[in-house]
C-alpha cells in the first residue's frame, strides 16, 4: 500500500453563489467545491487536487484530477466513492442482507488505515479559509485554495 486517497468538501456559502447550481452538494445541502487529498500511509500529505464544483462525485473528481494515470492504483487505498477505480476500498453493505463475517474484519482493518488520511484532512483544515465559509467572489476561490495548499506544504516541509 502507497497511499491513501479521499474527498473533501470546502464549504461556499454566500447569497450571490446561490444561482450556482453546479457548486451545490445534494450531500452536504450546500455550496462548495471538491478536492482530493492523498497521504502516505505514515500520514504525511503528498496531494491535493484543484477543486472541482461540489455537484461532481468523489470518483469524477479523481478522474478530472489524473492522478492515478501514472500510478499503479492497486497499491491505494480509498472510500467507498472510489469503488470501481480498482483501489482497495471497503465493502458496500449488500441489499438485504449483512455482510459475511470476514467482509467486516476487512472493513475494519480497511479503515484502521484510512483513518490516517481523515487526520491528514483534519490538520488541513485547521487553516481558518478552509473551515470557515468562503466569502469572496467565485472566481477567487481557485487562487484561493491553491496559495493555501502551497502554504501548507511549505510550513510541512
């Protein structure tokens, strides 16, 4: 295992943005974007993606990113979302029955690792732009985001 991948919504909420129908997220009943976060599994951050209006699903967003073009996904680790992209991802509960004892221990040992990667996300975060509503103009918020990533991996150097 090399990494671990999963999505982040970045909250937009602002009257202005309300004709913005592709920003809206039926998931978290607001305005944001999406942005896809990779660690190592040590839990140091290697990525973070260009944010993609917050009506596109996790599995979109990684396909507009290209990250996985070069790299051999198999050695990732991913949510549910990423079903599908040939990661090693936890078991979707089958309709209408439970899962079989040992698709449960997966999962657990699954999200033992993956937890590593929602702390990654919880430390970037901590910079007040990324958890508080975002209030300037739309066309700002790109820029935005992309000066905090770099500034977060230069105080992490």
């Amino acid at each position: 295992i090399s990494a671990c991948l999963v999505g982040s919504e970045m909250c937009i909420r602002d009257r202005s943005w309300a004709g913005h129908k592709e920003l809206y997220s039926g998931k978290h009943k607001t305005t944001g974007m999406n942005v896809q976060v990779a660690c190592t599994i040590y839990g140091k951050l290697a990525w973070i993606s260009d944010p993609v209006s917050g009506s596109r699903h996790d599995n979109y967003c990684l396909g507009e990113s290209d990250v996985l073009r070069t790299l051999d996904p198999q050695n990732w680790i991913g949510d549910k979302g990423y079903i599908g992209n040939e990661m090693i991802t936890p078991f979707r509960k089958p309709a209408g029955r439970e899962f079989l004892d040992w698709q449960t221990e997966f999962n657990t040992e699954i999200n033992k690792i993956r937890w590593m990667i929602e702390q990654v996300i919880s430390h970037f975060k901590n910079w007040t732009i990324m958890h508080t509503d975002y209030r300037r103009p739309l066309n700002t918020f790109t820029t935005t985001i992309s000066a905090v990533i770099g500034l977060h991996f230069y105080r992490t150097v």
